[in-house]
C-alpha cells in the first residue's frame, strides 16, 4: 500500500495533535500506522479523527512549525488487528450459533417492532403465545390455559375465549359419550356438571313414572346467555312399541347452584300426538290425543279440552208435540270418550236435509258419560240424518 503525504502538516512541540492542510486521512489512513514528522522522526498514530487531524500516541518532539512536509505509511499491525476483530466477531456470535444456530432459542421469540408479542417457554415442557405481555394461551400436559382460555367453569368475560372443559364431560366425550359408573343404575335427579353418556335409569324422578331401568341417553349444558351462566340436564329413551320413538325430557337451573326446575317432556314432531294425561293439573304425556271408536270420534289435548263427534245416524220426526213434531223417544249417545263432568259441556246437533224446518236439542247428564238427544221440527219427516258434538273438558 503506498505512503500518504499529500498537503502538509502543522505541528507543536511537546504535543500529540497533528493538524493537516489539503489532506484527506479519514479512510485512508488507519490507527497504529507510523508518522514521518517534519523533525525526521516516526511516531505512532493513536486515532485518525478525521480529514485532517490526528492524534499521535507520543508527544512530537521537534520544533512547532507549520505547512511542513510529512509522510504517513502502513504498518503490520492492521493484520493482528483484523484478526483480533474477526476473533471477537466470532466470540460474539458464537452463542448465536450454538442456539438459534442450531434451531435452539434462549428466550422467547418476539417482534422486533412490538418486543412484548410473540411465542416462548413460560415454563418446563410448556409452549405459550404472548402478545401485549401476557400469556395468551399456554399449553402444557395436554391443558391449555392462559388469558384466552375460561378462569373457571363459569367465567363468562369476553366474548370469545376458549371454553373449559372439566374432567368427566372431557372424559366422557373422549369416551365416545359413554358415561362409567352408570352400570349399577343411574339417578337422573342427581345429574351433575359432566355427566354424559348411556345410562340405565335407577330413578328417573317423575319423569316418566315407571321406567326404572330403562337406558336413557344422558346431557348436561352450560347455557350462557348474556352474564347468566345456567346448566341444563338432558335425558332421553326410546320408547316401547311399534313404532318406537324417541322421548325426551329436561330441566335447567342456574349455575349458582340453586333448585332444578321439574322436568318437562321435549316435544317433537313424533310426540305431538299420543296419549294425554295430567297429574294434579300438570300435563304429563303428550299434546293431542285422537282415537275413536263405536260412539265416534273424539280429540283430547293436553290443557283439557275435549271434542267428541258422533256418527250418522237416521231419524223420524212423527210424534205430536203440541204445534210442533218430535222423534217418539230421546236417543242416547255414550260419548266416545267420558268428559269430567256434564257442568261446562256444551252440545250441538246437526240434521241434515231440509234443516231449516228441523233441529236437535241435547240434554247432558250428570257424570259426562252420555247424553239425550231429541229431534223437532214443524213438520213430520222419517229418515232424517243427524250428528252431535260436545266440547267439554276431560279433567
């Protein structure tokens, strides 16, 4: 590398600034390189500070002058100084390789414009998100946890957090749905908090009476709605028969442990129609019951209410009843079904043919089991067709 000894110099004896005119050192020139100085002698460069001054790492020893000649050369030294810097460039990354190098990190990993988000190791076999500077979602032994994940069962705060899940509801699902310790018989009133699965009903409370034994298929729901946290307990059976159908039953609380709710029949559109029946007033078999049989035809529902039809039947209106005609004797019909009793139960009778000029009157009896229907008219008449109805109640 040749020697630098454009411009010329100023220098002060006894001191180690040198200053320079129509020089350009900065970058040419480096530390530790020897000084040719007006006075003959070599002094060390300590620092090349810039363009045109430097520091010598000796005071000069000759005469202050100015505008003098100089020269400025290479000395080994850049060599070990290169190698010293590649050496601490080595040591310095050295860590770097033997971790991140090798797919290993010592810390977490985060954004270099948002430091406090990212992944890491919270803790011994564990893996977390972070963002903001709290752990997210940690997942450690099979369990999540973490901001993102429910405080507890009934932590409804936010609005989209991973829910909980406890031990025998995840077990039972992991299961398949298959809920143990159900073999020897399961209470349905003590349903709790996980319970799921196919279960042989040892009580099944008042709903249905009198199938201890059947296996039911068994719920239980957590039920948010707003910030009420409510648990719904669900059991259903396939009933006997041909054809058999599916029957379902319910009752909810709220989550602060207070008293279920009595259960109720889930109706479905294969449990519309069936059998009604009441206990004290309280429906408890299906909506609408229809069936019919030699006195006709009649429809219960489950608030009470019942309507019977009647066949046709064929009628003469022969007898003299003062100005008007009557059938000789009143004909009894026995309802198709019984009503609780004649009080409320209201009749109608249809003639056909001519009806203008003839009508029936019906006369309930006590007991709501029959009642006696007699046909007038202004005129005789054989052969008449006639139907009654009657709309009462069945409890």
């Amino acid at each position: 590398m040749a020697w630098v000894s454009s411009g010329t110099v100023t220098v002060t004896n006894g001191n180690v600034n040198v200053t320079g005119a129509g020089t350009d050192w900065f970058g040419a020139m480096q530390n530790g390189w020897g000084f040719v100085g007006p006075d003959g002698r070599v002094y060390e460069i300590l620092t090349v500070d810039s363009a045109d001054t430097i520091t010598l790492k000796t005071p000069y020893q000759g005469s202050t002058a100015a505008g003098q000649a100089y020269a400025v050369f290479p000395t080994g030294s850049h060599n070990l100084d290169l190698v010293a810097a590649l050496q601490q460039l080595l040591s310095n990354y050295q860590g770097v390789y033997d971790t991140v190098g090798q797919g290993r990190f010592t810390g977490d990993i985060v954004f270099d414009a948002d430091r406090d988000t990212g992944m890491g190791n919270p803790s011994s076999n564990e893996v977390g998100l972070k963002a903001g500077g709290d752990w997210q979602l940690r997942l450690k032994a099979g369990e999540a946890s973490g901001a993102a994940v429910q405080a507890s069962d009934d932590d409804v705060a936010g609005n989209a957090k991973l829910v909980r899940m406890d031990g025998a509801l995840a077990a039972a699902l992991s299961r398949g749905g298959q809920y143990q310790g159900a073999s020897a018989g399961y209470d349905i009133d003590d349903a709790a908090p996980g319970d799921a699965g196919l279960v042989s009903i040892s009580n099944p409370g008042t709903w249905p009476p009198g199938n201890n034994g059947t296996f039911a298929w068994l719920t239980t729901q957590r039920i948010y709605s707003g910030q009420t946290v409510l648990q719904r307990a669900t059991f259903g059976y396939q009933s006997t028969g041909t054809p058999a159908t599916p029957v379902t039953f319910e009752r909810i609380r709220s989550w602060d442990g207070s008293a279920w709710s009595s259960w109720s029949k889930v109706y479905s559109q294969a449990s519309v129609l069936g059998t009604v029946s009441q206990s004290g007033g309280t429906p408890t078999g299906e909506l609408i019951e229809r069936g019919s049989n030699a006195n006709g035809e009649y429809v219960r529902f489950a608030d009470g209410t019942q309507i019977c039809c009647s066949g046709d039947w064929s009628q003469d209106v022969m007898t003299a009843a003062g100005a008007l005609y009557r059938s000789a004797t009143p004909t009894i019909w026995t309802f198709p079904a019984s009503f609780y009793s004649a009080n409320g139960l209201i009749g109608h009778v249809g003639v056909t043919g001519n009806s203008e000029t003839h009508w029936g009157v019906m006369r309930t009896l006590s007991g709501g089991t029959e009642a006696h229907i007699t046909i007038f008219g202004h005129s005789q008449f054989t052969n008449r067709t006639v139907r009654a109805m009657a709309i009462g109640r069945w409890f």
